[in-house]
C-alpha cells in the first residue's frame, strides 16, 4: 500500500475515459445502421451520368425497403432518441448519472444485436428496435454532462468537454469496421459484434464510475478536496427540481438551444446521409465509403481536443470573459463549417475533392467543445445534464428531418445536383444561430443556477460571475 501514490491514476482521468467511452458506445449503436443498410437493401443506385454503380454482392438477406422506407428506418433511432433526452438530465441529477447511463448502455447494446432477427421479421420490427435502441440512448449525453459539472474543475472543462467526442471517434470506428465486418462475415455480425462490445464495456463503466468525487469508493482524499474547492460554492448537493420557468425566460439558454441545433444539424446530416452519398452518388464501394465517410468524424475528433485544450489555456491565461470566448469559438464551430458546405454545395463534383470539403467542414466544428458543448457548463453547473438534455432533445430533430430531406430531394434521381440544396440548407443550420448567439448568448452563471432552500435566504447559493 505504501507504493500505491507513486502508481495513482486520478479518477477524474478514469472518468473522463469512460465518458469517452459511453459516449463512443452511443454513437456505434447510432450509426451502424447508416452503413449496414446499404447491404440490407436491394440495390437501385446509379451515377449521376445515369449508367448503374455495379451492385453489391449479396453480404446477408436483401430487402425491398423503399427510398422512404429508409428514411423512416435511418430516423427510427432518433424519434425514440428526442423523448428521453428531455428528462434525460433531470433523471441523472435526481437517480444518478451513473447508473442511469449504465443500465440503458446495457440494454440498447441487447437490442443492437436483436436487429438482424428484427429485420427477418417485418422492417416495422426494425423501426420499433431502433426506436429503442434510440430511447435508451437519449439519457446518455445528459447524463455525461452532469457528471462532467460534478468532477471537472473549471480550468480543465475544455478537456472534460472534449471527452464527450467519443460519440465521434464511434462514428470514425464504427463506419470502415462495419464495412471490414459486411464484406468478411456479413451484415448480421456488424450487428452482432457491436452490442458484444457494447456489453463488455458497461462491465468497465460499473466498476470504474461514481456519481461524484465523494461516492467514488478509492478516491484519493488529496483529489477529492482538490475537486470540489475548484467547484466552490457554484455547486449543491441538494436534489432540487430544475427551474423551468426561468429556463423558458431565458435568452442565453434560447441562444444556446439554438447554436446547438446547428451544430446537429451538420452533424447529424453527415452521420445518416454520407455513406448513401459517398456510395450511391459517387459510386465508392462499400468499404471505401466507410472509410472515406469516417474522415469527417476523424477531423472532429482531432479539433475537439485541439479547440478544447485551447479554450483551457484562454481560461486559465484570463485574455477573454467566458461570454466573449463562447462567441470567438462559434467562428471555427459554425461561420467555417456552414461556409464549406456553400463551397461544396458549388465547387463539390469531383468525389475526392467532396470529401476533402466534408473533412474540413466538420473538422473546424470540433470547436463546438469550446461553443455550444461546453455553455450548459457556464449557464448552471447545477443543472447541466437538464440544459443539455433540453437541447439534445430539440437538437435530435435534425436527425429527423435531414433523411427526410435527403429522400424528398433524390425521390426521383439521386445525382449530385440533387444533393445541391441539402448542402444550401445545411449551411444555413450552422450559420443563422451563431448570429443569434453573438447578440444574446452568455458564459454567465445565470441567477436560476441559484439554489433556494426552505431554510432561509442565506441558504442561497450565490453563483454570480
């Protein structure tokens, strides 16, 4: 026991790798099927000079599902996914993050690798599992947030925040090993392996996480005291009902719920629409789309931590209030990328020159760590897993609408200048809330982050910048 100091590992750093990890579980289970259902289906594409893509080999059963059959199977996920993200915070401040998380990991990676049998049966069967899988997810970033407001000191938030891109770095895995998987063993396995993992790695995340520094069972008390002097007084540790009224008078938390939304919308557009885009459109086989469509989530992963660690050192340096680096970020996070996809939008015919353009689009919003993904932090560390699941709530509704607008627009012929407006479109979703955010937005700690007891005034935790 005397050598243990020289070997510990502050759990701050353990949590912050589950995080990664829970969030790396969501994403696989979010996004297999974008790929898988390319083998699933019968194949129809054609390039966009009209002469057919030479068909795929036949990896598993193929189906006859529709353009729109697709698109209510790619946005089953999410309407389930937008239910459970509303409450999703609240039930982590009131249950527990910890284990709120864990169980619903558990029981959507069950359902992931029920799906082939699923599909066997009828493709209702397989909206109605994704509409689960999707459900059970929706607790996950919320309650990740409240963890983070309750384990992170404030000069080390950007890098908190950045874990939280392992819901990319699934994106980036889960698309070319999916394609290694279809084309070795089939589509089934790519099910089937997913949840497998999915289940090993809950074990991890029950024997490594507590809710707070204080519960953490092996904690060290040098971390402990260190963690919860640097969250000062901006913190309870009183179960309170969350102030939704004075949520719903706020401008900063509009201004948030709206940069937020662009953000998704980007994003969510790129995890359900370019392995389609990158097969159909431009005629990459099915391993090259995976791969090539894991690019864009690559450059994300890397400017998350980069953008994050950035945002850190502008904190601890003081050459910006909390508000104005907000607003600095949405530049990288929302300006850059909307501007690419008008560039795309015109200029993008050659495939590679595509996903050149895709890659530096959704790489400049890995900024979003130090924008949108880190100001429900700013707005009420008390209640940080209820603001985000208000906005992951609304912000899920891109992935929605954009396989919808996707099918509306390439019902007829699926070409590139079908795809043109899409890209308009998706443009328009990032850059229109960063304009709002830089009138209204704020990095304050809002009054209705102030928790008021029965006691007394004094009880009142005063959280004011």
């Amino acid at each position: 026991m005397a050598f243990m100091p020289c070997f510990y590992v502050p759990k701050r750093i353990n949590l912050a790798i589950m995080l990664f990890m829970a969030c790396l579980l969501s994403y696989m289970m979010r996004v297999n099927l974008s790929i898988n259902i390319i083998a699933m289906v019968e194949d129809t594409s054609s390039h966009e000079n009209g002469t057919e893509v030479e068909a795929l080999p036949d990896y598993g059963p193929r189906y006859n599902w529709t353009q729109s059959d697709q698109a209510l199977l790619l946005g089953a996920y999410f309407y389930g996914y937008m239910i459970t993200s509303l409450p999703a915070g609240t039930l982590a401040e009131m249950l527990g993050a910890r284990n709120v998380a864990g169980y619903s990991c558990l029981v959507a990676g069950i359902l992931t690798a029920l799906t082939p049998a699923a599909a066997a049966w009828d493709k209702y069967a397989v909206f109605a599992v994704r509409f689960l899988i999707g459900f059970l997810n929706g607790v996950v970033y919320p309650c990740c947030h409240s963890l983070v407001s309750k384990w992170s000191p404030p000069d080390e938030k950007g890098k908190f925040v950045a874990s939280l891109m392992g819901g990319t770095f699934g994106t980036v895995i889960t698309w070319p090993i999916s394609g290694v998987i279809i084309e070795n063993l089939g589509w089934d396995w790519a099910f089937y392996i997913v949840g497998i993992f999915v289940l090993v790695v809950v074990a991890i995340w029950f024997y490594l996480v507590a809710d707070t520094p204080a519960q953490h069972s092996t904690i060290s008390l040098k971390e402990r005291e260190y963690i919860e002097s640097s969250l000062g007084d901006t913190l309870s540790n009183k179960k309170k009902w969350p102030p939704y009224k004075e949520l719903v008078l706020s401008l900063p938390f509009w201004s948030l719920m709206m940069l937020h939304y662009g953000s998704m919308w980007g994003l969510f557009f790129l995890i359900t629409a370019t392995p389609k885009f990158l097969s159909e459109v431009l005629g990459f086989n099915l391993s090259s789309a995976g791969f090539l469509s894991s690019l864009p989530h690559v450059a994300r992963l890397l400017c998350a931590f980069g953008f994050g660690a950035v945002a850190d050192w502008i904190r601890r340096r003081g050459w910006l209030s909390v508000t104005r680096m907000r607003k600095a970020f949405c530049l990288p996070s929302h300006i850059l990328p909307g501007v690419m996809l008008i560039i795309l939008a015109y200029f993008g015919r050659d495939p590679y020159v595509c996903v050149a353009i895709m890659t530096i689009s959704l790489g400049f919003n890995g900024a979003a760590t130090a924008s949108n993904l880190a100001n429900s932090q700013d707005l009420a560390p008390n209640y940080a897993g209820t603001l985000y699941g208000i906005i992951n709530c609304v912000g899920t509704t891109p992935g929605i609408f954009s396989p919808l607008i996707v099918a509306a627009f390439t019902k007829n012929e699926n070409t590139i200048d079908q795809w043109h407006w899409v890209f308009i479109i998706g443009a328009a979703a990032y850059i229109l809330p960063a304009l709002f955010f830089w009138v209204f937005g704020s990095g304050k700690i809002q009054k209705w982050n102030e928790v008021q007891t029965t006691e007394s005034r004094e009880d009142i935790v005063n959280t004011k910048l």
